[in-house]
C-alpha cells in the first residue's frame, strides 16, 4: 500500500471514528463533547491536506536538487584531466 493510500484511509478512519463519537454523544445530550469531537475531525482532514502538501512540496525539492546534483556531475566530468 502506498503511503497516499496509507494516510488517506487512516485518515478516513480517524475521522468517520471521531464523527460516530460526536454524534453518540450528540445523542446522550453531551453537545460539548460532541462539538470537541467534530471539531478535531475538522482538524484531522486539515492536517492530512497539510500533510500532503508538504509532502508533494518535499518530492519536488528532492527532484530539483536530483537536477543539481547531475549537472554538477557533467560540469566535473567535463572538465576533468586525464
């Protein structure tokens, strides 16, 4: 399984878990308790776009400094003695 695939169910379980809490406890008359549960639903979906985003930012400066990397290679191949 892919780490997407990975985070994205873990996240979903996360959050159908905490929203089943809020509206059980929504149920019983513990409406705090109900909106701490939806709000750190809230905060795990924003968490995992966060997350992603900085992955995909991370897998972009990996490729960049790849680039670096090889075309420093050239610039010594190029100009080494022999």
């Amino acid at each position: 399984m892919s780490t997407y695939a990975f985070t994205r169910a873990a996240t979903i379980f996360a959050v159908g878990f905490l929203l089943l809490n809020a509206v059980l406890l929504a149920m019983v008359n513990q409406i705090t308790w109900a909106a701490v549960c939806a709000g750190v639903a809230l905060l795990v979906v924003i968490g995992w776009f966060r997350f992603r985003r900085t992955m995909a930012e991370l897998a972009d400066a990996r490729r960049e400094m790849k680039r670096d990397i090889e075309s420093l290679r050239d610039l010594l191949h190029t100009h080494r003695k022999e």
